[in-house]
C-alpha cells in the first residue's frame, strides 16, 4: 500500500512537469524538463546515506529527480533589434528582486533610467554591472558589446552552467558557474525546445498508469475493508 502511495505521488509529480512543459511551449528560451524516478539501487543508496545510520533507512521512499532538457531550441527572426537570443551554450544575466536570475533569451527594453533591461524591467547585466544606453537605439554585436550612441556602452555578462528553472522564462544557477562561449544574435529568439506532441503522448502515458494505480489502491481498500468486516462477525 505504501509502495503505491509514493508511486501515486510520482506519477502526479510527472504529470505536474509535463503540463508545465506544454504550458510553455512557447515561452521563447523554456526548456523542457522531464521527472525521472531513480532506479532501486539509486534511490536505496540514497535512502541509507540520508538516514545517516538512523531507523529511517528500513523504509525505501521512491525518489524523483528533475532533469532540465538544454538542448538548444530553434532561433529564428523576429524583425525587432530589441529581440536577443544566443547561439551557443550560455546565458544573459539579469538582476532581480530575487537576485541574479539567468535567461536563454530575452526581449530588451529601456528603463526610466537608461538602462537595457529585459522585457520585466529587470537590468540585463553587463561584466561591470548594469549597461547605461540612454533613450536611443542600440545594437549588440556577436561577442555581447553593446553600442549606444556611437560608443561601446558596455559588454553582456554571459554564463554557463547548471540551471534550475524558475518560470517564466528565468532560471536559477545550480552551482558555480563559468563564462559562456556563445554568440549573441540580435533580432532573434530562440524557440522553446519542447516536443508538444511527444509531451502530450508521455501524459496519456502518465494518466493510464496513475489511473491502473488509483483503481488498485481502491480494489485493495475493498478487500482490507471486507476482511476486517468478515473478521468482526466472527
């Protein structure tokens, strides 16, 4: 009964990525994520070095991990110099109210203050801080200078490295991290890298498995609840 509890549990958690994987499948820079369950030998290795030598290591829970899909999506034009994309494994750094944030693609803006943000507000980072452009037009060359104003206004702070994501197109770093080497391309955004009909096929998948484990939980409730019936009319 346990064992099909937690497999309930990790079939919801499935489920849970796959819709978010669909719901942003067009969110320029997502990447997919897919909810893998660690195999026996993983997840009792696991179980024991947590417990630490404790009690808690009779009881194998299933683990689930997360892995974030990098591949990169397809860039394509946009028609708009504000549109930035990268070529390339890397990532814009952007400044939050959360702190430094990273993005695979961003659409630039200025704020009230002259500075290139991203389509939030959020100060897009240059490698000595936010980059001042003024009111006009700009232009980023491939490396990450910008020009404004016919002078180099700053160059894009670009970094590599584990991500975890956070939404909305932002991600967090999982780990340390190092300068990228990749191409800024203006004027293009890069697609999201999910697969929509192959995400769709694994939740059918996901829905009969949690639904064959639902019914079993409940055909097992039936014959506990006929047992003890049975025992209590002895």
């Amino acid at each position: 009964m346990l064992r099909l509890g937690q497999s309930l549990l990790c079939h919801e958690k499935m489920m849970s990525v796959l819709a978010d994987n669909v719901a942003n499948a067009d969110t320029p820079g997502f990447k997919s994520s897919a909810a893998v369950a660690l195999s026996f030998d993983d997840a009792l290795s696991q179980a024991v070095e947590n417990a630490a030598g404790s009690e808690d290591a009779r009881t194998l829970y299933f683990e689930m991990r997360t892995d974030v899909n990098m591949s990169q999506g397809d860039i394509v034009p946009t028609g708009s110099d504000r549109d930035l994309a990268l070529a390339g494994s890397g990532f814009f750094c952007v400044q939050t109210a959360d702190g430094i944030l990273y993005r695979r693609s961003v659409h630039a803006s200025v704020n009230a203050q002259g500075i290139l943000a991203d389509e939030a507000g959020n100060p897009i980072l240059g490698v000595n801080g936010p980059i001042r452009v003024g009111g006009g037009a700009f232009s980023v060359g491939s490396g990450g200078a910008v020009v404004a104003d016919g002078r180099v206004a700053g160059r894009l702070r670009l970094s590599d490295g584990a991500m975890v994501g956070r939404g909305d197109g932002y991600y967090e770093a999982d780990g340390a991290l190092a300068q990228a080497d990749c191409a800024v391309m203006q004027g293009y955004a890069e697609m999201s890298n999910v697969d929509v009909t192959r995400e769709y096929i694994n939740m059918m998948s996901v829905s009969r498995a949690y639904g064959t484990i639902s019914k079993t939980l409940t055909m097992i409730d039936e014959i506990n609840g006929k047992a003890v019936s049975q025992i209590g009319a002895l």
